[in-house]
C-alpha cells in the first residue's frame, strides 16, 4: 500500500505530543522529513522515529523541491503559517495546517489560490471533524432528534504556561484563537451556519495571571440566522474545562468532555425526562486526520475541511477580535458552507504511548 510521505514543519510541542506518535498509527502516511529550528531537537526526534531527512527553515524551499515528501504538516506559530503553506504548494505539496489557518482573510485567500493553482490539496486541521463522537452528535442534531437546535454554550479552558507561544500577541496568540476556535466551529456545524454577528469581551485577569502580551479569558455571543445565539468563553486562566451544551426545541445534549484530545468524548442526550449517556472509543485524534488526509490524497478527494473552512473560521475570529476592542457588534459576512463532517470522515485508530517529548 502506498503511504503518504509528510514533512514535519515546526517539531515544536504540538507535533512532538500528538502529531509524530499518531503518524505510525493510520496505516496508510509516513514521516520522512522533519524542518525546525532545532538542529540538535530534529536529530533526536529522527533518530526516535527512523525519520531519514532533517531540514532548517532555511532549507525549507530545498526540501521542498526534493523528492523527500508528498505534504507538510504546518504546526508553526499562527503567523507563519500561510508563508510556509503557500510555498508548499505552489511546490505541488499537499499542506495539513494547524488551526487558525492563517492571520487575515487575505492570507487564507492566497493560500486557498496557491492550492487552486497547483492542484494540491490544502486541508485544516480540524481533528474532531474525523472523531466518532463529534461527528455522530453532529448527525443525531441533523436528523432531528433535538428538534431545531437553538442554542449553543461552551467553555474551554486551562491554565497556560508563561513561556508557552500561544501567549505572544506576535504570533497571534491567545485563548480565542488556540482554543476559541474549537467552540466557534463546533456551533458553525451544530447550526449548519455562519455566524453573522459577534459580540465579546476579554479580561486581562487581576494582576496575577500567567497571561502578560494576551488577554487571559475571552467571552463570546454569536448571532446566527433563524435567531439562533451562541455563546462561549476561551480562557488561559482557568482550571480544564472543555464542554459545550446544545439545546433544541425538542431535547438536548451535553459534550463534557468535547474539545480535548487527550480524553475520550462522552455524552448526554435528552428528551425531556428521559436521558441517555453515552462515552465513545478513545482515539487517536492526530492519526485520524492524517490517515483521512492521506485518504483524500490517495483517492483524488478534496478533504471537508479545506482552505474555505479555516477561512471562514478567521473571518469570524477577526469580527470577534473588532467586537471586543470596540466594544461594538461586529457583522459577519460570510456564505454558508455546504459540506459539513459526515460519518465516511471518522477514523478510530489506537492511541499510542510512543513519542518523545524534548
């Protein structure tokens, strides 16, 4: 069988935790090439994974225009991402970025132009969209068994380290934009819509908090069509918590956990007195959406969660972002999405304990 061959681009903690271990778990995908800014942590990293080729950033366009990888995995600071996207495909490489998928619209329309032209696929990495248990709450609310879904309530959070990136205001770091983005997708999907205001307000914790160049905590309300509300806070100053609750005319149902890869999702559906719980199969997360990727690459399927998807997504977060400065309703604009997750993306593949952390 042939397998898809990946360049790691960006061996930071997101790779080194979840993305390389999950890789030797879909069957059909590879890595043969790590590129980081470590010489020393690449080294070790392709020795533990038998990984033959290791490339600096500087040597990024080389390995490119080698026959060493047919995709890159981009888990790089949020605003590198379109540079070394877009320089992936217009080499012809198929391009796995991590979400958000760029800084601004224009990004991730020159990035989705750089996939049209040379026909490579470019895909988001939105991993609960190949999860069972998110992907069968998404298709029990379509067919009907909450009714019309009305509401939408999350809160995602966890305390961060001060040294972590995520907290650079450079990179476009934040809660909203690492985690935030989990609960404002989930609600695109659960309404089968796009939000067409925000509202939102951050706080900068009292003094004390880990968080200094970001704000600590963000909350969120969205308006979609057919007068629908969503609501949700992202926080980088909060004990875990990664939930979010759906309620529809006619019942309604709990993910708690939901967004984390860690745990195995576990649910709570109800029709007025009468409810039913139910835990899914814990999963690899990051070698499900490989192994799809790699799918869609092997089969000529242009993946669900393309360039389109993470653009809607940073449209709606950059209206956030203008809410919550101004202080003012922000409007949304965007067209509706046709293609949501469906049952033929899940992929339930072993975790693994296998993976070197640096």
């Amino acid at each position: 069988m042939r397998k898809i061959r990946y360049a790691v681009v960006g061996a930071g903690w997101i790779a080194q935790e979840a993305f390389m271990p999950g890789v030797s778990q879909t069957g059909n995908s590879t890595m043969t090439a790590i590129v980081s800014g470590s010489a020393k942590n690449a080294a070790k990293l392709a020795e533990f994974y038998g990984v033959e080729h290791v490339f600096s950033y500087e040597q990024y366009d080389q390995m490119l225009a080698s026959d060493v990888a047919d995709a890159v995995y981009v888990a790089l600071p949020n605003s590198l991402h379109a540079d070394y996207a877009i320089r992936a495909l217009r080499a012809g490489k198929h391009a796995l970025v991590e979400k958000p998928l760029a800084t601004t619209e224009a990004e991730c329309e020159a990035m989705i132009a750089a996939a049209n032209e040379s026909g490579a696929y470019l895909m988001t990495a939105y991993r609960l969209h190949n999860e069972p248990g998110t992907v069968e709450l998404l298709e029990r609310i379509r067919s009907g068994e909450i009714g019309d879904p009305r509401i939408f309530a999350a809160v995602f959070s966890f305390v961060a380290s001060p040294d972590n990136h995520r907290l650079k205001a450079a990179y476009w770091g934040g809660p909203l934009q690492d985690i935030g983005v989990y609960c404002l997708n989930a609600a695109r999907h659960i309404f089968a819509a796009e939000p067409i205001e925000a509202v939102a307000v951050k706080s900068f914790g009292n003094g004390s908090a880990v968080v200094g160049e970001v704000e600590e905590s963000i909350a969120v309300t969205l308006r979609f069509p057919e007068g629908r509300l969503a609501q949700f806070i992202a926080s980088f100053g909060s004990d875990s918590s990664d939930f979010y609750h759906v309620g529809g005319t006619k019942g309604s149902v709990t993910a708690d956990p939901g967004f984390r890869f860690e745990t195995a999702v576990r649910m709570k559906f109800r029709q007025g007195d009468i409810g039913t719980e139910k835990t899914f199969p814990q999963t690899d997360h990051f070698a499900g959406q490989t192994a799809y990727f790699s799918d869609c690459i092997l089969n000529a399927q242009p993946p669900e969660p393309d360039g389109g998807e993470g653009l809607a997504d940073v449209r709606a977060l950059l209206a956030i972002e203008r809410a919550a400065s101004t202080g003012q309703p922000q409007k949304i604009d965007t067209p509706a999405r046709q293609i949501h997750p469906t049952a033929d993306m899940i992929r339930v593949l072993p975790t693994t304990d296998l993976r070197l952390l640096l």
